[in-house]
C-alpha cells in the first residue's frame, strides 16, 4: 500500500523538476512566464501603486508626452496619469482572463463530457448548438450578447462564458469520446461505479492536459476579446480604466499624443504575446503532440 | 459529388434557421422590445399602443411564426434609425466588406504560404526563426491596434496614406494589412510544418533519386500535398477575417457590413443586427460550403465516406 502511494507521488515531483528546468532551458518561455508573474503582482497590489483617484482630470497637465516628470508614461487628455491607469487596467484585463477562461473551461468541458459520455440527443442537442454559435466570428458573438445583456465587468465575463464554452466542449467531447469505449471505463462500471464517478474521476482526470494547454491559449484571447469589445464601446466604460477604452479614447487624440493609443495597446500585445509564448511551452512540455 | 453538395447544403440550411432562431429569443426575453427604440419620455399609455400595433402583446410563439414567415422572405424589419429595410441596409455594405476581406486573404496567401514553405525548405535556418518569430507575434498583436499603429506610421507621421474611408486604393492598403497580419501568421504556421511533414515523406526521396528538378520536386510533388490542409483551413480563415472586419472597420471608418453593424449595436438597432447576423451566418456557412467542396475535390476519398 505505501509503495502504491508513494509511486504516483514521486512521479509528481519528477514532472515538476522536468517543467522547472524545461523552463529555465527556454528563454523566451521564462521571460513569458516572468512577465505574465509581473502583471499578475502589478494587478493585484494596484491600488498600492497607483496615486489617489486615476479618474480625477487635472487640465494643467493635459496630454505630456512620456518621461515628463512625475508622469513616466504622459498623462491622457483629461491630464490623467498614463501610469496609473495602465497599472489599474491590467485589473480589468487579468480578471476578465482569469475569470472567463476558468468559468467558460468547467462549464464547456462538462457539456462536452456529457455529450459524448451519453451519446444520443443531447449530444445531437449540443453539438448543433455549437455549429449554430460557430457560425458566426467569436467577436460578434460577444458582441452582440454583451449589447443585449448589458455593459460593465460582470457582464463581459458572462459575455465571454457564453460565446467561448464551445471550443471546450468541443475538445472535451472529441477526447472523451475515444475514451468511453476503453477497457477501464468498462472496468469501472464492472465493479458498480455509476455514470457521474464514471465521468468525474475516471474520464476527466484523463483530458486535463489538452484542456489546460487550451484554456492558456484561450486567456489571450479573451482578453484581447474583452480590449476590443471596451475599444468598440461596449463592455468595461470609461472613466474606468481598460486597455481597450484607454486606446479607444486615444484614438481621438491620434494625432497630437501617440503614446495614448501606442502604451496601453503595446500593453496588451505584450501580454497576449507572453500568454502564446507560455502555452506554446506547456504544451511542449505537456503534450507534444497536441495540437491546438 | 452531387449527394455531398446537398447534404452540406441542407446543413448550412439548419445552421441559418438556428441562427435566426437565436437572435429572436435572445431578444425578446432580455427585455421589452419597445423600450429599445421608443424615446425615454414616452407614456405607458403610448408604449402600449405601439406594442399592440406591432404585435409586442401577441404569444410569443405567435410573434416567433410572424417572425419566420417574414424572415423567410428576407423582411427583417425596418431599421429604427434610418427608415428603411434592415436588409437592405446591411446588403448594400456587403460590395465593401467582401473587398477588403478579399483584399486581406490574398494578402494572406501570398505572404503567408511562401513564408512557411521557405521556413520549411531552409528548416533551422535565419529564415525559418524569421518566420517563426513573425508568426508569434503576428498572431498576438491585436489587429485593431496594429490598425492604429499603421495609420500613426503612415498616415499621422509619414503623410503617405489616407487615415480612413474607401474609395481609392491607397485607402485599401492599411485595414487590408491590419486584417490580413494574423492570417499571415496562421497561414505561414500551418505551411512550414505540412511542408515539414511532406518532406519528409519517402515518395519525395524517391522524386529526388528520380534525379527531379529541385523546384519540381517542391512544387509538384510535396506542396501539392500539403495545399489540401491550405485549402481546408480558408473557409475557417474566410470566417476570421470576417470576425475581424468587425473591429477593422470601425479604426478605418471602411463602411462594411462589420461597420454597420456595431453602429446598429450601439444604436440599438436590432432589425439591422438581426439581419446583418444572419447575412453572417450565411456568409459562414457559403465560404464552409466552398471549402468542403474545393476539399472533396482535391481528396476524393471524402466524397464516398
């Protein structure tokens, strides 16, 4: 009994020592990670960062280019500190990530479990549902459904759950489906096991990796999303601070202050970048063969 | 051949008719109809009225056959805003959008797949890391800030572009290449490691010992093979540069379908949305249609499965 638990337990530490040097072997994945790791502390710890109220417009120092003293990044049309509202803006950017790839990944990889688990109409049910919503350009999807449900941070995160649960239950359904045949589903049900203990710690367990290299793949481009949905006007409003209606609101000023399109979009790049760069790698690391 | 046609034809028939059925429930059941258009100042008394004449008060299911019925015919409604058919609204943007989605694809073909076959051919080379390192970030940076960036570069600081509209060609070149940079990427991506994959095949050795023209070898034996993943991809590539249309536009003030549209959102003008979702989906599923076709065409075990 102990040798059986001990065995899975030394193969654990032996895959984190292989993901710990794979990443210190890849720098462009180390600096990825170390970048996202800087948002993620900057996100956090933001109110400590930031000087009183990132809204309060003080006309005396309107649109100072970078590197003006006090403000490192300029200040924006209302005089507002460039800085400050990109620190508080990677708030918006990391929950929205965050939030929508977690909610979106459970709630996506159990339709698509269930759906090939039984098989049948709820499959069909399902399934046309999903070529029904991937009919249509994601964007628009979300669109749409952000206009009808409403504005504001809650809402976009539902917006994005509801238009990117698909790519998940696809996924999870195409690799629960080689599996239901196997012999230790068979087995499992052999000694009594019923369909839910079936479905949770026998057929999940084994489609974690594809769904974990997805959901990494899947916080880039929800976030992204989430910029472009607050660049169009809907989603995050201004005065509060989000990339995407940061560089909506620079666009009107495009051509007496580049830094207000250029620095929050830079940001944004920079983060969607280190993000495909991060999954790139632990998909390497995870599952080679995987492709998504 | 013909069998298969229509039974992709009958499935894009069902997705369109979900599709529409969609957007009527989703509209009717997060809120009143009316209280989208009718001014803020409006009577209760006056809100019903125009409920009742335009048969707000009927079931549900009443109004969801009215609906269809009208919608079968291409009568989406009027638009709130302009006063005319929402269908004709968003069909008459469409010359402008398939323009620059055209435009931005071959853009993407032409760019894309000599990228990836060279990165192939010169595997490990500073071509291949080129490549390589175009294809990461063209994928990351978000297109409607590379949109931004192009009109500060060649527009605000340079002055050799237009900033926006359509009309001539010089106005084309920024949204086309804004749009087409992330199909770049894909498209280089997928032909470097399908040329990667054929190379390394035995009946492309066996070409060679033939004593082939290197160039023959390259063209007419391997990237023949490999064009069938290509070709499959571009209905899905049709797809997102669509879905890319929609914020492109909006940077470059290009009037398209993606255009309108958002203006619709922002208007709540939902006759529009809902007609112009639906030219969506029918695009979709078009350009899918295409695709599977052009697929069982160059791969003819696909017609018989």
């Amino acid at each position: 009994m102990t040798t059986a638990q001990a065995l899975p337990r030394a193969a654990t530490r032996g895959k984190w020592t292989r993901f710990r040097s794979s990443l210190f072997q890849d720098y462009w994945a180390l600096a990825a990670v170390a970048f996202l790791a800087l948002v993620v502390l900057a996100a956090i710890a933001g109110p400590l960062l930031v000087s009183g109220d990132v809204n309060k417009p003080d006309y005396g120092v309107r649109l100072k280019p970078p590197l003006t003293a006090g403000h490192p990044l300029g200040t924006d049309q209302l005089g507002r500190d460039v800085f400050d509202r990109l620190i508080l803006g990677s708030r918006i950017s990391v929950t929205v990530g965050f939030a929508s790839v977690v909610i979106a990944g459970v709630i996506g990889t159990l339709i698509g479990v269930i759906a090939a688990y039984y098989g049948g109409w709820i499959d069909s049910v399902l399934m046309r549902l999903a070529d029904v919503q991937l009919s249509f350009p994601f964007i628009l999807l979300a669109l749409v459904i952000n206009a009808i449900i409403g504005l504001g941070l809650r809402n976009i995160i539902i917006t994005l759950v509801i238009a990117g649960w698909v790519e998940y239950a696809r996924i999870a359904r195409g690799e629960i489906l080689a599996l239901r045949e196997r012999e230790f589903v068979e087995a499992a049900r052999v000694v009594g096991a019923g369909n839910g203990r079936i479905m949770l710690r026998h057929l999940l367990p084994n489609i974690v990796t594809p769904i974990i290299v997805i959901s990494t793949l899947q916080v880039a481009r929800f976030i992204v999303a989430e910029a472009s949905i607050s660049f169009l006007g809907f989603g995050v409003q201004p005065p509060t601070p989000a990339w995407g209606s940061m560089i909506s609101e620079g666009m009107e000023y495009i051509f007496a202050a580049w830094w207000l399109v250029t620095i929050p979009g830079l940001a944004l790049a920079l983060v969607a970048l280190a993000v495909n760069i991060a999954g790139d790698w632990l998909r390497d690391v995870l599952d080679p063969r995987l492709k998504v | 051949m013909q069998r298969f046609i229509i039974r992709r034809l009958f499935h894009g028939v069902i997705v369109v008719f979900l599709a529409v059925t969609a957007v009527f429930f989703m509209l009717r059941l997060t809120g009143d109809p009316v209280l989208l258009f009718a001014p803020m100042d409006t009577s209760a008394k006056d809100l019903d009225e125009i409920r009742e004449r335009l048969g707000f008060n009927d079931p549900l299911w009443v109004q969801y056959g009215r609906y269809m019925r009208d919608a079968l015919q291409g009568d989406f409604g009027e638009s709130t805003r302009l006063h005319r058919p929402a269908l004709e609204v968003v069909l008459e943007r469409m010359p402008a959008t398939m323009e620059l989605g055209m435009t931005a694809l071959v853009i993407s073909l032409v760019v894309g797949i000599p990228l990836g076959v060279l990165a192939a051919v010169r595997h490990g080379s500073v071509w291949d890391r080129l490549a390589g390192l175009l294809a990461v970030i063209g994928q990351a940076v978000p297109n409607f800030w590379l949109g931004l960036l192009l009109i500060l570069l060649f527009a605000v600081a340079l002055h050799w572009l237009p900033t926006s509209g359509r009309g001539s060609w010089q106005q084309l070149i920024m949204p086309a290449t804004a749009l087409a940079a992330a199909s770049i990427a894909r498209y280089a991506r997928l032909a470097r490691s399908t040329m990667l994959d054929v190379l390394r095949q035995d009946y492309i050795r066996t070409a060679h010992a033939k004593g082939l023209a290197g160039h023959t070898v390259l063209w007419r034996h391997a990237f023949k093979n490999a064009s069938i993943s290509l070709i499959t991809t571009t209905g899905l590539e049709i797809g997102r540069l669509l879905g890319g249309a929609v914020v492109i536009e909006q940077i470059f003030a290009w009037p398209g379908i993606g255009r309108v549209t958002v203006q619709a959102l922002l208007n709540r003008d939902f006759a529009v949305v809902t007609a112009a979702v639906v030219l969506f989906a029918v695009i979709y599923t078009v350009a899918n249609l295409l695709t599977d076709i052009a697929y069982a065409w160059v791969n003819p075990q696909v017609r018989l499965s």
